[in-house]
C-alpha cells in the first residue's frame, strides 16, 4: 500500500446504517450524532427490515433529518442481495454520495452486505461477528463456513479502505493495558501465554416457550457463541497471537474440545414445576407446554446453544504449550424476577454481566480481570459504580516474578484507575463510551485522519477467532476434539 497521505482527506463524510436494532439505537445514532460537527459526517439513509419500520423511523428521527429509509423482508441467500433491493442499494449511493456503511444487522445477514459494500468500493464497519448461519449450531457444513467466510471477504477487501470489525474489548483500556504487559514480557522473556482461563456470563434468563417465540439473540439455529460469544473467543485469540508473535515462538495446530448446554437441557436444570413454583398459577397462563412437547418444537425449530464450555490445546509440533479454556454462558446469575419479558430484550431484561480472564504467562508473571455487576439497571451511573458489583466494575491483578521483572510483586488497577486515565463520564457504562470510540476511529479513516490499517480491530487481525469460532462449532456437534493446522497471521 502507498504510503499514506495525511492531507488527502475526504471532505464528504456520508454513512448508510444497515441495521436499526436495539444496539444501533443505542450506540450508532447517538455517535453518528455526536461526531457531524467535528467530522461533518452525515446519516444519509438507514436499511431495516418491514417489521421494524416504526421504531426505526422513531428513533432515527429524534436525532437526526432528512434521512432516507430503506426497509426489506428477509433474504433467503446469505451470500446475496436480491437484485432488485440491490439496485435500491445503489441508487441510495449513488444519490446521496455514500462512501461509508456500517453493518448492524443481525449476523446472518452480515455476508450479504459485506460482499455488496465491498463491491461498491465502501468504507465498512461491521458488527461482530464476522458471521454465522442458520444452523450452525448442528451443521458441520454451516461451521465451516465461518472460517472459509473470513477468507473469502479477506481475498475481496481493498486495503485502501477500512474493514473495521466492532469488536470493543480491543479498544478498552483496561483490555489494551493487560495486552501491553503481555507483550512486553513476551518481547523481553520469550515466553508467550501459556494458560488462560476465561468465563463470560449473560445473565440472560429467558423462560422455556420464550426460547421458540423471542428472534432476538435465538437459542434456535444459533446461539451465545454467535452472539457475545464472539467477544471472548475474539479477545483470548488477540491475547494470545500478540503474545506469540512478540515472543517469537509459534503453535501450528489448534485442538478444540467442546460441550453444549442446549434449551432441552435447560428443561432438566428446571421443570415445568419448577417454574410453577417459583411464578405461580401465572406460569400456566404464559407456557401451555409440557416439558415433552417443548423438547420435541426444540429439536425441531433446530436449538442451539445456550453454553457453551471449550478447551482449547496450542500445539507446536505434536506438543501442546498451551491450554484454554473458555466458558460462555447466556443462562446464569440475573436479575429477572417477572414473567412476561421485558420490551427491551439488549439491556431491559434482567441482564447482568460476569466477566473474568485468568492469564499465565510461565513463570513470570499472572494477570486476572474481573468484572462483576450486580444490577440489571445500567441507565443512572455515579461513582458508586466502580467498585465491585457496580456497573462499571473492571478490575486488574498483575502478579509479578519481581526477582526478574522488578517492580512490585502485585500491582491493582481499579475501574476507577481506568476511568481517569480515559476521562470517562461516571454517569455512563464504560463500555458504552469505548463503543463510541470504535465508531470514532471509523470516522477518522473515512475522513483520511488515519490510515485504514491503523485499527485496533482491522479484519485481517480476526483469522484466529473465526478459525477457532469455527472450531468449537465443530467440536460441539461432534461432541468430541477437532484439530486444524493453523499458520500464524
């Protein structure tokens, strides 16, 4: 690529939103908003499906003016656009001058616009995660195509224009912190990670006929490994090649073993009973299922998963050097206490989030990450919220080989650390101002402030997390190990 030219800049900023759900409602309209009079940039026209045609309209419209809509049944082919829609697509480029598009709609459907921006030339900013499909929590095929996904946009994408995937662990500080000491013992020791052990819960509890009815974030076809799933698996491999690749040593195979827990088993942790006990005569009133008959629409709707645990073995050479494992789970400890589900299903439904990382680095040093709330109400933030079970709880613990690394043997970093370091807002959720950064330095590059590979979440740095998505999709239908060949990137 030629050398980048800082005073080349694009003065026409125009964005098209493909996707209006509750997360573009929450974070890409409100920094699309916040960043037209710094960059100029604006929302020219947006893509959501018929059935979401008023609230998109409403929310759209409290912030922004003169935006065009373009709204569509679903499509069939995951790789392709309908021609005539496709058409529309153009002409709405063509129109208001688009060079810029983020895709924020529901994975399945993140291929077929992906191809298409690629093919219009577009700037791209994509939900994670890359992709998934419509059974891949029971098809090998369908798992598969996960990492022949990733290669096939790779062979396509213009690396004169951004590709920028929204995975927002990589732009927190806390996780850039962690990644910093990592590499800097790895540079220094030659020693890359050698065990990691990572656990991400939802608190997603969704009641047993909800699992067939509620599209958003499904337990049917696909699940949690395609929803936040992706977050995890996509930190720990960034951890991980960093590491490698800084300490000069490699693995070149990859060993996944993988277990499901799927919403037929969900019905044996709590019965019908169970839940009658716990609501009442009103449990009868929302579910007139037994536990036999929803097992059956379960198996045939095509359930998937709800947890997922994985181990995951590095290989160099036959020898395993390192081993991870990562437990991701929706159904776990929430704040759910009511029978009908709430109206807002991403934040508004009892949802409480766990978090920890466990990383070991030999005998050098250990660094863990905790990250606990306690309340499902995330609106209202105060200072409060930093420490341990507040809503902006993120803690660091780096123990140190002192002897050799020098410093102190422990080192905490506190949420409250962090906040300070990126000046941060204590009256919002963390995370949700370093969502706004993504899209911020999606701007940059659309404007020519930055270079498109000068990204903390580039395309080309995912091939191990869609490799390894795919993997414990594999393994998890196998119910047995799956080892690749993996050349590192």
């Amino acid at each position: 690529m030629d050398t980048f030219n800082a005073a080349a800049k694009t003065k026409t900023l125009n964005v098209l939103l493909i996707g209006c759900g509750p997360h573009a409602k929450r974070v890409y309209l409100p920094a699309l908003n916040k960043l037209q009079d710094q960059y100029g940039i604006s929302l020219k026209s947006v893509v959501e499906l018929n059935s979401q045609k008023d609230t998109t309209m409403r929310a759209t419209k409290e912030l922004f003016e003169d935006v065009d809509f373009l709204f569509t049944p679903p499509f069939k082919n995951a790789y392709a656009i309908p021609a005539k829609f496709e058409k529309l697509l153009d002409d709405t480029v063509a129109k208001h001058g688009i060079n810029g598009v983020i895709i924020a709609t529901e994975p399945l459907s993140h291929m077929q616009y992906a191809l298409w921006a690629l093919k219009r030339g577009l700037h791209i900013l994509m939900d994670k995660p890359i992709s998934t499909h419509k059974n891949v929590s029971n098809s090998i095929a369908q798992a598969d195509m996960l990492a022949t996904d990733f290669t096939r946009l790779i062979a396509k994408r213009d690396p004169s224009k951004a590709f920028v995937i929204n995975a927002q662990r990589r732009y927190h500080p806390g996780f850039q912190y962690v990644l910093e000491q990592i590499r800097s013992v790895a540079e220094e020791y030659h020693v890359p990670i050698t065990a990691i052990q990572s656990t991400h819960c939802d608190g997603q509890w969704r009641l047993p006929k909800e699992v067939l009815t509620q599209e958003y974030h499904p337990y049917i076809g696909y699940g949690k490994v395609s929803h936040s799933g992706y977050h995890l698996i996509d930190i720990i491999s960034r951890f991980v090649q960093s590491s490698f690749i800084s300490s000069g040593k490699s693995f070149d195979k990859i060993g996944v073993y993988s277990s499901f827990v799927k919403p037929s088993g969900l019905l044996k942790q709590q019965t019908r009973d169970d839940y009658v006990s716990v609501f009442g005569e009103q449990y009868e009133g929302v579910n007139e299922y037994n536990d036999g008959q929803l097992a059956e629409l379960y198996a045939k709707a095509g359930e998937a998963e709800v947890d997922s645990s994985s181990l995951i073995t590095l290989f160099n050479h036959g020898h395993p050097t390192a081993n991870i494992s990562l437990n991701l789970m929706h159904n776990g400890f929430a704040r759910r206490d009511w029978i009908l589900p709430g109206s807002d299903l991403y934040k508004g439904n009892g949802r409480v989030k766990h978090e920890y990382h466990n990383i070991e680095q030999g005998p050098y040093q250990n660094i863990q990450i905790h990250s606990y709330q306690a309340n499902d109400k995330h609106e209202a933030n105060t200072e409060d919220d930093y420490s341990l079970g507040g809503n902006n709880h993120f803690d660091i613990y780096i123990f140190r080989n002192s002897g050799i690394l020098g410093g102190k043997p422990l080192q905490v970093i506190t949420s409250k650390d962090l906040a300070e370091k990126m000046n941060h807002d204590s009256s919002k959720l963390v995370i949700e101002q370093v969502k706004h950064r993504v899209v911020r330095e999606f701007v940059e590059i659309m404007s020519g402030e930055r270079e498109p590979s000068d990204t903390q979440s580039d395309l080309s740095t995912h091939a191990l997390s869609a490799e390894l998505m795919s993997l414990i999709y594999k393994s998890g239908i196998k119910r047995k190990e799956v080892v690749t060949d993996y050349v590192q990137k």
